[in-house]
C-alpha cells in the first residue's frame, strides 16, 4: 500500500507516523528526543526508527517532517531550533541521503495546522489561523488552502508577536513576546510573580506544600474558586483573545484552533479566549470567524508533516 511518513519533532519526543493519502494512520509510535551534542544523533535516530518499522520502504512516498526553529521550507534547512539545540542544519537533505526519499520540512506549528485543516477541525477551511499553545506558542497560517511561509519561513509566529513592551525576556533575545505570557511557561510565570506578593490565597498555600507549581496546577486552583488562580487564566485569555484579533484583521480568517497542552485546559478556556478575541477585533471579521479548539490532539504534526508530502509531491 502507498503511504507517507509524518514525522513531529518536539523537544521531549518525537512523533513518527505511515499514513495513507487519504490521512489515515496505519501505524504510529514515538521515540525520545535526544539533545547530546545539541542534538546531532537525532536524524540517524530517526532513520534507525524508520528502519526498524516500516517493513517495505519501498512502497513509502516521501517523508515529511514538522520541526520546530526557523525554517526554509523550500530546502528543508534549519536555522536554528532553540529547544533542540541544532543551528544551520540542512534536515531534507541529510535524511534525503539516508532513505532515498523525498524529504519537506516545514516549521511545526504550521505542519500542525496544516493537518489539522485536512483532518480535524479545520474541514479544509480557506483561510485559517492555528495555535498551540504549550511551553511556548506556535502559529501556523493557512491562506486559500495552502501554508504561508513567509520571505524567509517566519510567518505565522505569533508567539513572538510583541504584547508587553519591555515585558519578560523570551528565548528568542526579545522581550514582551505572546509566549512569554500565553504560554504554559508564562503562566507559571505570572503564579510566580503573584506568590512573591506573599498574599495568603491557595496560590501560595499550594506552592508553600508542594514546593513547585504548574500551568495545570494553577487552571485547577481556578476551577476551586481561587481568585489570584482565576485572574491569570483571564489575563492570559485576555492577551490571547488580542493577539488573535490583531491576526485576524490582517488576514480575515474563517477558523482559528487552539490546540496544545494549554488548550485542554477545557471548553471554558476556550470561551474566554473567544469572548476576548470578540471584543477586540473588528466587527465584520469577528463575525465570520468560528474559533474552537484543535481535535487532533498530539498526531496533528504527524498527520500534517503526511499532509505537505501529499501536497508536494500531488499524490
């Protein structure tokens, strides 16, 4: 049978999928993400994984990957990706020489919106603005059907759009970016900063027992009525809902997804992000736009990565 292999690189673990050309996965599984030496055995991981699960590679099509860092799509050349550790990488090229194959790399979040467009909750929308939003947060965009890349693979980071002048320093050297708020690390953030005030809230009196706090932690201590809890998810929805709005009225998309870690914190999250993004963004785009939450979960990458193979190669 004719497939194609998805691949999902992320900093803990990577994702490897067969899936037919109709996005059906035939079989998946994952290995970890080693970072010894800033990464460099991961592409010969990869190809060993291959190796020992697909029994005929031949029938194989081409891989695709999503990974994370700036990328050129066009060479599957990878500038640098900060989480792994890899700078000036030519990722298609040297996976290319190992299986025979033809390799496409695109950046991660945007080969997750892009399965998430073709089999999850995008239902081949046009135009579509996708987030995840987990340790950091990643924007794919999708314009009459197809990824945007960019002049140089950069369009859709809205993570590091700037929100927050002179804000918390981000990864990326700059500081007041979407993420450093947004997302599960900037959440725990915000906690931290409300726990020195050493108000007596279950914030605090959570930390004090625990002696650590998550993004997880903090949503449920919401959920129980805590105050402090409840003001940061609201800021954090709040943030969100404008970076979403100030997207929209560039491009006027039909659908934005949440997917990520943060986004299963449950339909109310996703609620105030909406009811913020409604208030701040223009009325004739608002009204078009349906906004929900990602289905796919953790195989979007994998499915998408499928996805740009059966795009380029028009299977």
């Amino acid at each position: 049978m004719t497939s194609i292999i998805g691949i999902d690189i992320g900093g803990t673990s990577i994702k490897i999928g067969n899936v037919d050309t109709d996005g059906r996965i035939l079989n998946k599984w994952e290995i970890a993400t080693s970072h010894m030496n800033d990464g460099a055995s991961i592409i010969s991981d990869i190809w060993q994984s291959l190796s020992q699960n697909i029994s005929d590679i031949t029938a194989v099509k081409g891989i695709g990957i999503g990974a994370p860092g700036f990328i050129d799509s066009t060479t599957g050349y990878v500038y640098e990706a900060v989480n792994i550790g890899w700078k000036d990488l030519a990722l298609a090229e040297e996976l290319r020489a190992l299986s025979g194959l033809p390799v496409f790399v695109a950046n991660d979040a945007n080969v997750a919106a892009l399965g998430e467009n073709w089999k999850g909750a995008g239902d081949n929308a046009q135009n579509l603005i996708a987030l995840t939003i987990g340790t950091g947060v990643g924007g794919g965009l999708i314009v009459d059907g197809d990824i945007v890349d960019g002049a140089n693979g950069m369009a859709g980071e809205i993570g590091h759009a700037t929100i927050e002048p002179g804000g918390y320093l981000c990864n990326c050297g700059r500081r007041g970016c979407l993420e450093t708020v947004a997302s599960a690390t900037g959440i725990v953030r915000q906690a931290m900063e409300t726990i020195k005030t050493g108000a007596n809230n279950q914030l605090i009196r959570h930390y004090q027992a625990k002696g650590a706090i998550t993004a997880k932690d903090i949503f449920d201590l919401a959920d129980q009525g805590d105050a402090a809890s409840r003001e940061i998810i609201m800021h954090t929805a709040d943030t969100l809902g404008m970076a979403i709005a100030n997207a929209a009225a560039f491009m006027n998309p039909e659908k934005v997804l949440i997917g990520g870690g943060v986004s299963k914190a449950g339909n109310h999250f996703i609620d105030l992000i909406d009811a913020a993004f409604r208030n701040y963004a223009l009325q004739r785009v608002s009204v078009i736009c349906d906004l929900k939450a990602a289905q796919l979960e953790n195989d979007a990458g994998m499915i998408g990565a499928a996805g740009l193979v059966k795009q380029k190669l028009d299977l």
